[in-house]
C-alpha cells in the first residue's frame, strides 16, 4: 500500500480504491507519518484513529505527525482545501468524492465545489506530494460525472479493484 502513496512533489495521485482497503491504507498513513508529518483530509469519515495507533505501534510520537481534520459536506471539503497551507508537508485526502454525492445539493453547486477543490490540489501539489482517495461512484449520471472530471484532472491515477474468489464452497454432503 505504500507504494499507492507515491507522494511526489509536483503531481496529486488519484487512488481508486475498494471499500475495504481502507485500513490497509490507514497502516500506510501510520508508515508514512513514521518518516515525516502529514496532513489527512477525511472526507468520508475514514480514519480510525485506533487502527492508525496499532499500526504505529502505539508510539506517540508517529501519532502526533499527523494533523487529522474532517469534513461532513461538500461545502466543508472545499474550505478545508482552501485553507491547507501549501508547504512542504505531504496531504493524504481520504474518500474526497463522497460528500459531493449528496444529492440534497444541487448538482450545479456541488460541480462548483469540485471545481475549486481541484485548483486546490493543483495548488497543494506544487510545493509537496498529494495522494486523493476515492471509491467507484453510484450509479447516477451526476455521480459519475463528478467521477471523471475528478479523474480527468488527475497527474497519475491508479485503480486497485478486488477480485473476486475462484474458490467454491466444497459441499459437505
């Protein structure tokens, strides 16, 4: 997983993910903050600070690299971008798309927000490696197209898909 935060300076990596990855990408984010601070944007209320804190082995000091702040709308998700300081610490922007799916938002506003927040990683990339998150989108025309123009803006975009068990239960009888 670590190799999926590839957090170069001058580009922002989109990381479609399953749902189910999550915790293997909060051990990465514990593996991260060992070498260096970081800030994570959640966006679709993904970090557990437990998991983070056993895979940092229960050393304060990983803990404490990492500034933790959260969003719960689409609105929120653009102002904390805003207000990230373009400097020299890597962003790790969990579950970004997840807030913009809100259908109680008009879809010509929340477009807006997507729109500013991608200028935002455009600006935080310059100075300092970016990685955003997110998961396939629901089946709507709407969400789909928040999808690809996220991806569409993308310096390097890797999708990481589940695939399903070749195995069959054996019968017992």
């Amino acid at each position: 997983m670590n190799d999926l935060l590839d957090l170069r300076t001058g580009c922002w990596n989109l990381l479609i993910l399953p749902r189910q990855s999550h915790k293997n990408l909060l051990f990465a984010t514990a593996q991260l903050a060992e070498h260096s601070p970081l800030i994570v944007l959640d966006c679709g209320r993904q970090f557990d600070s437990s998991i983070v804190a056993r895979a940092a082995g229960g050393r304060a000091e990983i803990i404490d690299r990492i500034k933790i702040q959260r969003a719960f709308i689409c609105s929120e998700v653009a102002t904390l971008l805003q207000q990230t300081p373009s400097g020299k610490t890597p962003v790790l922007i969990l579950d970004l798309l997840t807030t913009f799916y809100d259908e109680n938002v008009k879809i010509q506003t929340r477009k807006f927000l997507l729109e500013s927040s991608l200028q935002h990683l455009q600006r935080l990339s310059h100075n300092t490696g970016v990685a955003v998150t997110t998961h396939f989108p629901p089946a709507s025309p709407d969400s789909s197209y928040l999808f690809q123009r996220l991806r569409s803006c993308a310096s390097r975009v890797l999708t990481h898909e589940t695939t399903p068990s070749d195995t069959k239960q054996l019968k017992l009888f």
